[in-house]
C-alpha cells in the first residue's frame, strides 16, 4: 500500500453581492475583475496540470454575477445595451468622459485600484499616465491641479491599461492583449470593442471550464450556502461565547427562525449550483468556514459529505476536549478526517500556516524556490506522522483571488512551479475532500467548539457594538418580513425573499467597527442600510429612520491583514 501523505487544495471563489437595490447597478468591479484576472488563471493552470487535483468551492452569489456580466458583454455587443457598471460603460464609450472635476477625480480613483508594485509599475506606459495624475509617485495622492486639462485620450487610455493590468497572466498572453501592451498608448474606439469582446468570451466561458475540470474528475466543485450568511449565528447568537465567552452580544438574543433561514440558503444555493454545473455538491465550504454543532448536523440533512474550517476551531476544540495541544502526537489530529457522533457529515482542518505561506509569504520569494519550500514542509509532515500518512490529509485552503495581485506575473510562475513539484513528488498525493472522505479512518469528535477560520472565534462579525448594531437592524427587518410577508402576491413574496438573503450575508458584518478604513465602511454601511430599506420597500411598509443613519464610521487599518482577503479589500 502507497503510504504517500494526502493533500487537498481548496479555492475559496467569493465576491459579496455588489449591487445596488434600487437599480441594479454594481457599486464595486470586483466580481469581473477578477473572474479576468483570478478565476481565468486558475482555470489555466489547473488545464496546464491534468495530474494536479484540487477542491474549487464557488458561492452562489458569485456565481450569478459571473452569469450577469458575462450577459451584460454579450448585450453590449449585439445591441450596444448600456453595463451595470460605470468601469465598463466608460471603458465602452457609452459614458462619455466626465468634464467635472469631482467626476473626473472620482474616475481616476477607480483607476487607480490596483497593487502598484506588481500591477501599474511593471507598465511603463501604465506608470506614466499615472505619474501625471498623481504627486511624489503615490497613487493615494491625487495631483488635482492639472485633471481639468486632460484629454479624453488620457482617460481612455488609462481606463484601458487598467483593466489590462487587472487581467490574468494567461490572458495578457494572447495576441490581443500583448498588441495592446506593445502599442501602448492611443487606444482606439474599435481596439477597446475588441477588449470587451475578449471579455464576453472569457467570462462567458468561465464556468464552463470547471465544469469540465470537474467532469474530468481532476477538480471537485463545492459550494457555501447561498448568499454567505455565518450559519452558526443565524442558528444560535449564543455559539459566539464558545470562542469568546466575554464577548458582548446583540440587542435581540436570537435570529428569528435561524435554522430555517439556514436551510433556506443552502437549498436555494444548491439549486443555482445545479443549474450552473449539472451536479450536487458533495461538500460545503459553510461561509468563513463558520461551523458549529448544530450547523455540522444541518449538512447532515442536506447529505453533504463534507466540510471544513480553520485551526483555531481545531485547536479551541482539542482543548475542551482535553487534548494537551503540547504532546508531540497531538497535531496529528488536525491532519485527520473527523466526525462528531452520530454524524455522517465529515470535518476537515485548515492548516493555517502553510496557507498562510501561499497567501502572504510566498509572495517575495523565487517562485522555484517557493515551491520547493512549501514541498518540503509537506515531506517534514510526512515524516512526522510515519507508518499511517496515507490515513492522513494537510488541507490547504484559502480564496482562490486575493494574494495573487502581491505575486509577480499574477503568481503565475509561482503555482506552475507548485503544482509541477507537487504533482512529481514521491511522497505527496493531491486530491479531494470527498476521497479523503472516503479513504481515512475517521476520528470522532467528542466537542466541537463554534467560531471560523478567523481566530478560531466570530468575532469579525459579532461582539464590536458596531456590528451587533447591524444585527439588530437585520433581526428587526426579519421580523417586519414575518409579519408582512404572507400579505404579499407570490411573485412579490420570491422578491422579498430573495433580498431578505441578500440582506444576511456576512460580508456587511465584516466591516462594521472603528478599525477598519473608513472608505471601505462607508461603500458597505451605505450598501447593508440600502439593501434593508429595499426589503421594507418590498413589504410594503415604510423605512425605520434609523436606516438612514450610518451604522459604522471605520478609522482604522484592515481588519485581520494577517488573513486572506477578498476583492473588496481594494
């Protein structure tokens, strides 16, 4: 018997819902930005690497905005149809460049969202139209001064280098791309059609292309429940003391019928699964990797094979089940596959710190050299468990976007290097969590402490005053919609459903708090109080006053810059 030691890859792929209620349009470009740049990359280098294998957890609501910009591309070419967002409408024509100042200011500040070391300074041309916008060569500093003067020329030209640099490393390749790079300024009319038309091929094949990883049976697709809700505090305010016993705790004591909105969430998100990828998901990454008792066994009914979370629950769980985490033997047990009793449904646990290495070390390294590190941690794990690693599996999980932008070249030197080390390694199978599943003997769990794959704890989206304040905005708009929403047609009832989901994900409650830069809390204070006044609009009733007060002023720096982040980071 092969006694090489298991790893599963996990991509976490999630964008929060951008859309503003009351027309549609995106606030934010995160979600085609990086389906261009991250979603295409891995999709390539996983095509590059057929013995390479891996989990690839998709959100719902990512999924249908991919489906919703890929539409928009297509509309705009056939018809010239105006975007849902201000980037592509700018970048198409059919917004004219502003003459005001603020307007004009505001434009090149969307322009300038980007990692400049490895995303605006590898271009020179790119560098330059910056350089005239900018003071002291910091793309923070706007020289506002001279922004009246320049020409529409410059705009479109910086619009175009923009979105060259947000593409991925596979699609700068082509001959489209490369031309553009090599002409390098006076971007046409016709040459930025052909740029969206590159567009409208890519995203409209995007998902396509892991489906067939999966029909291949090279990747596993698994899902978070629909709109990213935390699943353990919709069930339970009381499972954030377990991590955090002094935390202070929301107005209301509970989510009026949790578990049903719970259960609501991943039915609905399987259903959009299914209808994007032909198949049920056999695992579930529940949202931040939240878990706790009561949410293990919900995935239960459901038949979920699977799921996962950080080493902090893994540790905070060990402890209270008096595992001393000193003992040389202990770890051993993050690297198992376990259960708790009487449940079908198996756990698996994040190994923090080589995550972390791909997410936020590896990023200065050579990439050959990186790759050969992270494979000798993995030889030094082998040896450590001994005679039983093939009962044993390292998983390796973070978002599939984020730490790219920090890489040269999109990381993509990096993960070629990577998957080709690992792929030839002597003592390393890649793999999935359903073959884990089914191969490793399982270690029950006598305790299994709630919190996420953030401190082991929930506190990213409860305890702050700020974000129980969000809650019980939420709680007393559920149950305005409890009331009301059996008043309703059928149609409207679906409607005021569906943005009754919108309005539970966790993504809002992540950046309530004085700690975090105040723009970033402004884009979703203002977002979270727009979605919840839209809800009452659909209930027919009248907007609470207190809806129109900012639930959250920011100040500080990122909340937890030591974990992986998503696209709204920018």
């Amino acid at each position: 018997m092969s006694n090489k030691l298991n790893i599963v890859f996990c991509w976490h792929m999630h964008q929060p819902w951008y859309r503003h209620a009351n027309n549609g349009e995106y606030h934010l470009p995160w979600v085609y930005l990086h389906a261009l740049k991250d979603y295409t990359d891995m999709a390539a280098h996983l095509e590059n690497h057929p013995a390479m294998r891996c989990v690839v957890n998709f959100t719902p609501v990512l999924i249908e905005q991919i489906q919703d910009y890929a539409a928009q591309c297509t509309h705009w070419l056939d018809k010239g149809t105006d975007f849902a967002d201000s980037l592509l409408n700018y970048l198409s024509g059919n917004l004219t460049i502003p003459s005001e100042s603020s307007a004009r200011e505001e434009l090149i500040s969307h322009c300038l969202r980007a990692h400049a070391p490895q995303m605006i300074h590898p271009y020179p041309n790119f560098s330059y139209l910056v350089n005239r916008i900018t003071l002291d060569n910091d793309q923070n500093k706007l020289d506002k001064t001279g922004i009246a003067y320049l020409n529409d020329q410059f705009f479109h030209d910086l619009l175009t280098w923009y979105h060259i640099s947000w593409m991925g490393y596979s699609l700068q390749q082509t001959d489209e791309v490369q031309a553009l790079i090599e002409q390098g300024k006076d971007f046409t009319t016709e040459q930025r059609r052909q740029l969206i038309k590159l567009f409208d091929m890519e995203l409209n094949r995007l998902l396509d292309r892991y489906k067939k990883l999966a029909d291949s049976g090279q990747v596993e697709l698994s899902m978070t429940p629909y709109a990213h809700p935390i699943v353990p505090l919709l069930i339970d305010f009381k499972t954030l003391k377990d991590a955090s016993p002094e935390a202070a705790m929301p107005k209301h004591p509970a989510y009026p019928d949790g578990l049903e909105r719970a259960k609501w969430h991943m039915q609905h998100g399987i259903e959009v699964f299914e209808n994007c990828f032909g198949r049920k998901p056999k695992g579930i990454w529940l949202s931040e990797g939240a878990v706790s008792e009561d949410a293990v066994r919900m995935l239960q009914d459901f038949d979920i094979e699977w799921t996962a979370s950080g080493e902090g629950v893994w540790q905070n769980s060990s402890f209270l089940s008096g595992t001393d985490l000193n003992n040389e033997d202990a770890r051993r047990g993050l690297f198992s596959c376990n259960s708790l009793t009487d449940c079908s449904t198996r756990m698996f646990f994040r190994d923090d710190g080589l995550s972390d290495m791909i997410g936020f070390e590896y990023q200065s390294w050579d990439a050959e050299h990186a790759a050969k590190d992270f494979a000798n941690h993995l030889s030094n794990i082998h040896s450590y468990i001994g005679e039983s690693t093939h009962e044993h599996v390292v998983s390796i999980i973070l978002d599939g976007e984020n730490a790219w932008e920090y890489y040269p070249n999109n990381a993509w030197h990096f993960i070629d290097a990577l998957y080709r080390e690992l792929t030839s390694h002597d003592l390393i199978t890649p793999g999935s969590f359903s073959e884990a599943s089914d191969s490793c003997p399982v270690n029950e769990l006598s305790k299994l402490c709630a919190g996420s794959w953030v401190y082991g704890t929930f506190s990213t989206w409860m305890g702050d005053a700020d974000k129980n304040l969000g809650w019980d905005l939420l709680i007393e708009a559920k149950q305005a919609f409890d009331e009301n929403i059996g008043k309703l047609p059928a149609r409207q009832q679906e409607k005021a459903t569906l943005q009754l989901a919108i309005c539970e994900g966790s993504d809002w409650f992540w950046w309530f708090g004085d700690y975090n830069p105040s723009d970033s809390v402004r884009d979703f204070d203002n977002l979270y109080r727009e979605q919840l006044q839209q809800l009452y609009k659909l209930l027919k009733l009248d907007i609470p006053e207190v809806l129109f007060q900012p639930v959250s002023h920011g100040g500080g720096n990122a909340e937890n810059a030591g974990t992986m982040r998503r696209g709204q980071d920018h």
